[in-house]
C-alpha cells in the first residue's frame, strides 16, 4: 500500500496529509505543492527563530550561563538530555518564546491600535 492509498482511508489519522487527501478537493499535484510550502516555511520561520534566538543569547551572556545552569541541573551527570527533560527547561522556553514575541517575522503583519 502506498503512502496516498494509506493515507486516503486512514480516518483516525488527524494529519494535514490525511485531510486533504480525505476531503479530495485538491488532486495529488495541488497538495504536494501545499504540503512542499508547508515543510519549506516551517523550516525557514524555526531556522530564523533560532538565529535571533541565538544573537539574543550572545547579546546577553547572564542569560547563556542561566540556561548552561539549568541544563547542568536537569543533566545531573547525564550525557545528554533526553525528551522527558524538555519540560523542565523553563529558562530556556522562557527565553525561546521571548524571541519569537520579540522577533517573529509574522508579528510584523498585525497592526496593533
């Protein structure tokens, strides 16, 4: 079974991919092009986020050693960090979601009174 076919009649599958072909008001060209845009925006809007992100930190060398401290914390002696320690990088998040409020390039859409 090929990756449309699968897709197609998966109704529990929630994914962009699955609804469109689902719903069927594109035909297979119009969503690759949709789906191409998609990947290729996500990956420009994070690959921005993280270069402000980390002028931002070089900007502000308190703030890189907060974020060094935290990871030493969570780390205790570990390796590395593994996915159940994300959530307990609340400095770091902080600090992430600063960047997109103060660097987001879709913030510059909105007219705000």
């Amino acid at each position: 079974m090929d990756m449309i076919e699968r897709h197609s009649n998966d109704t529990s599958d929630c994914s962009i991919l699955s609804h469109l072909l689902q719903n069927r008001k594109l035909n297979d060209k119009e969503i690759y092009i949709n789906l191409t845009d998609l990947l290729v925006a996500s990956i420009d809007t994070t690959n921005t986020t993280l270069q402000w992100c980390l002028y931002e930190l070089a900007c502000h060398p308190a703030a890189q050693d907060t974020i060094i401290s935290e990871v030493e914390m969570i780390l205790e002696g570990r390796p590395s960090l593994e996915k159940t320690d994300l959530d307990k990088l609340e400095f770091l998040s902080a600090v992430l979601w600063e960047t997109l409020r103060l660097k987001l390039k879709l913030s510059n859409l909105f007219i705000l009174n």
